[in-house]
C-alpha cells in the first residue's frame, strides 16, 4: 500500500490572478452572471416539465452543515451519523423523508444522435444531430435516484438507490420500511424505440447502486456485464433475503465489502442477474474481507478518509485489462481480464482525501485521475480558505501496474459560501499528443486542464456561473462534464443541459481542436474508456506540428516539409499512377527524417515526433 507523503506534495498555488473573470459573478437562477476562456457555450436547454418542483424550480435550500467543513458534509436535519450506529445499518425509517422528490439532473450517456441526461426523478433524451440544436426527444419518469446512465446497443441501464424507487417506476413512493414493491439496484430498458423506452428488467442488490459500470468481455459478446456500486445503507433482509448489515466479523457473508457483478444477456435482457459479488478491499495475506482504510483521519493536519467497505466510481479500460476503482478511503486498480472476477492488484490512500469519488485514464493507460468529493458534492469547498490538495484531483502514473503519485490539480478560481463545489465527473477530450481533460465543479462550473505532464497540470479553459442564489447555499452546478463528438455537454444539476464548443488559443490550437473532432464515437459511457487511433489527415500532422513547435521540438524547416507533403497528398487520389507514387515518396522521406529527429529528442517531444512520422507513414500508405 502506497501512503502519500505531504513533503511530497508539490502545493498547487490557490491565489487566483485578479483579473480572473470567474471573481464576482452575478447570482442567479436563468440570468447569472457568465466568465468563460477558450470555449463558448453554443445550446442550453432547460430542463423539461416534470422533472422540476413548479413551487421552487431552482430547487430548496440546503441546510446548514452539523459540523463545518465535515468529510460527509450531513446537514443538521440528516438521520444520525453513522457513527451511532453500525457502518451500513439504516437509520429509523422516516416515509416523509423517504420519499421527498428530487430532481436533481446527473450522469450522462450517448449513442449515436443521442445524449440521454439521467436525473434523480428518471431521464431525458436528446437529439443532437446538431449539437447547436439539441432537441428533447422523450422523457422518461421513474424516481429512485442518482438516475445515472449507460447505453448498450438497444439497452439502457439505469441506477436506483433511494429508498423510495418502485418496481413500476410510480411516483407515489413507498410507506413502510420493507416492501415488496420497493425497487434499489439496477433498472434495464430496452430503447429500440427511443420516444417509447420500456422497462424490460430490474436487478435488485443489497446497497442499491449508487452508480453503475458497463464492461464487455472481447470473447464474449453475448453479454454485458455491469460492476454496480451501492454506497448507501444496507436493505432489511425481510425484504431482500441475504442482505446483511454486521461487521464481517459477525457475519462472514456481510452485505459491505464487495461490488456486485451482474451479467446481462442482450438477447435476453429480462434473465439479467448477479453473478458474482468480488470482495475486491480484502486482505491477500489474511483473507479478511475487510482489508483496506478502516476510516479516520491520517495524523495531525490530514483529512478524515471514510472506511472503505463501498465503490463510489469504477472505471474500465478493457483493452488493457485494467480498471480504477474509486473506493471510499482508497484508490484501487483492478484486473478485469476475467470481467465476472475482477482482481485488486493495487492500491492507495491520501491524506488529503476525504471520500475517493471518480476515476478517469488517460488514452493510454499510463495514467489515471483520481477525483476527491470532500464534503458530498453539497458543500462549498472551493472557498479561499479551502486547501488546493483538499476536494481536489489526484494524478497516478502506472508503473508496472502500480499506482505512482504525481501531483494534485484543482480548478483554481475561488468561490463562494453560496456554491456547492468540489471536483467530479469529467473525461478525456482526444487531442492527440496531449493528455487533455475536461471536469464539472458543480457551482465551480467547468474546468478544461492539460496534464500530459503529470506532475504540472495546467487549466487551459473554463466556463463557470455566478451562484444560484445570492444569499442561501442551493444545489446545482455541473453534475458532469464530458466530450462527444466534437461538442462538450454538460448536465446542469438545477438548470437542465449545457453545450460547448472549443475556441482555438495559443494553449489549443485549432488544428489541436479539429483533430479532436475527428474521432466519432457510435455510443459513449464515460466510465468505458478505450482506445483511440487518429486518422493519418492534414489536422492531425498539424495538431503534432503545433506542440512541437510549442516546445521548440521541431525545425521550422522540417514542419513546412511535413505541411507541403500532406497538403499534396490531399490533392492526390490512391493509385493515380506515378503523382501518387511521388506523394508517397515524399511523404515516406519526410517521415525518415521526422524518426531521425525523434532519435535526438527529449521528453514528450520523442513520442510526438514518432507519432508524426506514423501518421506521415498511413497517409503514404493509403495512397499505395
């Protein structure tokens, strides 16, 4: 187990330049103040009728915090802390509490034309043929909360948690604390017709599932499998037999400690069902199940860690068998190479963590981010005051299969007592040659930073709001934040659904941004992350150009002769006799010469010039 050392701890710089426009906005619910650099908004929608309270459509208030500045954030008016009475035992059941409507937006997923925007009280989909244009396909009402999405071909999996989800997705809720026609776990519908999704399967776990992670086995296409975490309270076993809330010491069969494993048949969506429940936090030398951070604080100074019997977040990136876990009070890393039976091979702890949320690669798997939601997402912890390593990222170089730490990354404009803010979700924007990511804040709004160098992340573009309100703590912000085909959409917790484009800088520029928006993806779950291969064309030899002449990597000599050869080649047609075989002459020598540089290079400089040079190289052979 890796303990990260606070002397290693390379402090990121909270002070914030004056002339920082995201100081100050103007609160407010349709007309807040904006602050944007290097991207625009193109589309908003609100959200639509039936997924917000007409009587406070911004949403109520959030209590005052039981104790400042808490890990958990719990309100004054929440159940007891878990502290008085036994980590994941319910708290007395409250059926007003219970049952109280959310309509809070949260995680989106994307498949083809489609972006589909889940909420605590069901989920949207959206047309986006023209991301300008989104346009509200079909809404879909079913309480049980987060709502988070994932799409799979025709299918649509969807996590419920609350207590207060049904089996028939009826908003009524439930009245009692055990019922049989109460549903927590993984709701399956098939979208064949999108304007009519039906309800074709639901899984029911012990814990719910907080959210949900789709993995595809390459040898076994037949199904999908779906690693659920549940981080809420254990169920009675009166209503779901062999739920179980004791300490693995009372019961070796315990509810906590493990993710759920369930295997879909996409043939056969309605047979879904848990197939294995992986004790991935155990002990490999004692075999006690609970074998990760047991909670508390890291010494004197450091942050208080929850005890590690759940996964918030679990990310896969199937093509190199590996998945990040984030775990409560650890980081994990996992082999997935046998999907029903993942394997921790790794793990860390932070003392500047309080709860480990979500994780995220790079496009390579050297890396992953790991994000900390200190005080639950509810709470303002982007506060002048509030330490930069605290609510913040975590980069991880993985060597050997290890996790390495390299430094942390959090958006730097402070905010108010009036905005919930802390990092979450995000993901990977593919500029080729650059490990480039953009994160939602919540009120912190969206933060767009390179760390290509691991160790000095860098923001190189962001949008952000004033506060909902001006007086009260109300909450809203970005739930996530992600990149799809060309446009960058975010799900507004309060508002409803937001659309970006990139704007060209001297830190992306725009053959940086139109090499990005080459890569088409057909379906989108953020939290599958695969490979990508760019194509050999003129944006993405000039996207290689431009960070080498950045880092004076290049000649400008030679980026003229990279230039002149591929604007020829997309004047020439394959196989147009000997003007094609003089194309690939050229293009073929300039590549030659391009890995002769690479041999004398330093640093980043060598993987982006064989990276020119190969592009250079497929160019040349599609004209063969």
């Amino acid at each position: 187990m890796v303990l990260i050392s606070l002397a290693a701890v390379l402090a990121q710089e909270r002070a914030t330049p004056p002339s920082d426009p995201r100081v100050g906005l103007k609160a407010g619910f349709h007309d807040a103040g904006e602050a944007a650099r290097n991207m625009e908004v193109i589309a908003t929608l609100p959200k639509p009728e039936g997924f917000f309270d007409p009587k406070t459509p911004v949403g109520p208030p959030i209590a005052a915090e039981r104790v400042p500045n808490s890990p958990t954030g719990a309100a004054v008016d929440d159940p007891p802390d878990t502290n008085t009475r036994p980590p994941g035992a319910p708290p007395p059941f409250d059926p007003v509490a219970a049952n109280r409507p959310s309509f809070a937006n949260s995680d989106l997923a994307f498949s083809g034309d489609m972006a589909i925007v889940g909420n605590y009280h069901g989920f949207n989909t959206y047309d986006i043929e023209r991301a300008d244009k989104p346009k509200l396909i079909s809404s879909v009402v079913c309480p049980g909360g987060q709502g988070d999405v994932s799409v799979h071909g025709h299918l649509l999996i969807m996590s419920v948690e609350q207590t207060r989800g049904r089996l028939d997705c009826g908003v009524q809720g439930v009245q009692t604390a055990v019922s049989n026609e109460r549903f927590r776990g993984i709701r399956i519908f098939d979208i064949s017709d999108i304007s009519r999704p039906k309800q074709v399967a639901a899984v029911q776990t012990c814990r719910g599932s907080h959210t949900h992670t789709l993995v595809v086995d390459p040898s076994d296409k037949a199904n999908v499998y779906v690693y659920v975490s549940g981080t809420s309270t254990v169920r009675s076993g009166d209503e779901l037999a062999d739920c179980s809330y004791l300490d693995p010491k009372e019961d070796p069969n315990t509810s906590l400690y493990s993710i759920d494993v369930i295997q879909v048949p996409v043939a056969a969506p309605n047979t879904a069902r848990i197939v294995s429940k992986p004790r991935v936090f155990s002990d490999p030398a004692t075999g006690a199940i609970a074998g990760l951070w047991r909670g508390g604080n890291h010494g004197e100074g450091t942050q208080t860690s929850r005890a590690t019997n759940q996964c918030h977040d679990i990310t896969v990136f199937p093509e190199i068998g590996l998945a990040a876990g984030a775990c409560a009070g650890n980081g994990i890393l996992l082999d997935i190479r046998d999907p029903k039976n993942p394997v921790r091979i790794d793990q860390v702890v932070d003392k500047n963590f309080a709860y480990w949320h979500s994780a995220t690669f790079n496009h390579d798997g050297t890396k992953v981010i790991f994000t900390d939601e200190w005080g639950g997402g509810g709470r303002p912890r982007c506060r002048p005051t509030d330490q930069p390593t605290w609510g913040a990222d975590a980069i991880f170089d993985i060597v050997d299969r290890k996790l390495r730490f390299a430094s942390y990354y959090k958006m730097p404009a402070p905010q108010t007592d009036q905005e919930n803010c802390v990092a979450h979700n995000g993901s990977l924007i593919p500029v080729p040659g650059r490990d480039v990511m953009v994160q939602a804040w919540y009120q912190g709004g969206v933060s767009i930073f390179d760390f290509t160098d691991s160790a000095h992340p860098v923001e190189i573009a962001f949008f952000d709001r004033g506060p909902l309100d001006a007086k009260q703590l109300v909450l809203g912000g970005y739930w996530s934040a992600y990149w799809y085909n060309g446009a960058i959409y975010g799900s507004e917790i309060s508002r409803g659904i937001d659309v970006f484009r990139l704007k060209p800088s001297e830190a992306l520029s725009q053959h940086e941004i139109d090499a990005a928006r080459s890569i088409h993806f057909d379906e989108v779950n953020t939290q599958v992350q695969k490979k990508i291969v760019w194509p050999a064309t003129l944006a993405v030899t000039m996207a290689y150009v431009d960070q080498l002449t950045r880092s004076k990597g290049i000649q400008p000599q030679r980026a003229k002769a990279v230039r002149a050869a591929m604007d020829r080649a997309d004047r020439t047609r394959a196989g147009s006799g000997s003007r094609a075989g003089g194309v690939v002459t050229e293009l073929t020598s300039v590549a030659a010469e391009l890995e002769k540089d690479a041999a004398g290079a330093l640093g980043r400089d060598v993987l982006r010039l064989r990276a020119l040079a190969d592009t250079m190289k497929r160019r040349a052979e599609s004209l063969r």
